[in-house]
C-alpha cells in the first residue's frame, strides 16, 4: 500500500505522519538502504520478478521460447478495465477516501498536529 497525503504542506507534519505509520504497519522497522553499489541490482531484481508475479497471479504466461511472458485473457482485460472511464477515476476517489480515513485514524490515536492540516 503507498500513501499520499496532498493536504499537508510541512515537511515536519508529513515526516510525522510518515512515522506514525511506519509504527503501525511495519512494526517501527525502518526501510534499510541497499548496500552502495547494489542500487542496480536491486532494480534488475524488480524487472526480472515481474513477468513471475504476474504468471502467478494469473495476468501473464511464459511464451512459448520461454524467453518472456504474454498476457492472458485475465490480464488483459483486467489492464484494460483499469484504464476505461469511470474506473480510473472511482480508483482514484476509493483511494482518496481511504487517505482520508487513514489520516483521520492517525489523528484519533493523538497526532493533534496532523488536525491542523
């Protein structure tokens, strides 16, 4: 889940909020960095897996070379479904309303700052 909160304009705010959050779904762990000079492969990591993930889920399948993947009926009328009008923008609103409703439960658990946003 990513978060985006539009309506707070200070860095010190949204830094607060940030660790609110970190506190509660990561358990107060913080993301560690990769190792300097691990940067690319990191990101080669996240290419590669894509193709796998989406086969599992049942978007994509390997080709016939095996070399890449195709998608499926599924995948492509879900990709499909998710650019057409209105669903993009009721994604949009359903996940501006849950931003909404994940500020308002970190301002109820004493961010009194976060109000003033």
């Amino acid at each position: 889940m990513f978060f985006r909160f539009p309506e707070i304009q200070e860095a010190q705010l949204l830094f607060d909020a940030h660790r609110r959050l970190v506190e509660k779904y990561a358990g107060g762990l913080w993301v560690q960095a990769e190792p300097p000079g691990q940067e690319m492969q990191r990101l080669v990591r996240t290419v590669e897996n894509y193709g796998p993930r989406h086969a599992v889920i049942g978007y994509m399948v390997p080709s016939e070379d095996g070399a890449s993947y195709k998608l499926t009926w599924k995948g492509a009328f879900l990709i499909t479904c998710r650019g057409l009008w209105p669903v993009g923008s009721v994604r949009k609103w359903m996940h501006r309303n849950a931003m909404q409703a994940e500020l308002r439960c970190l301002q109820s658990e004493g961010l009194a700052a976060l109000q003033k946003a």
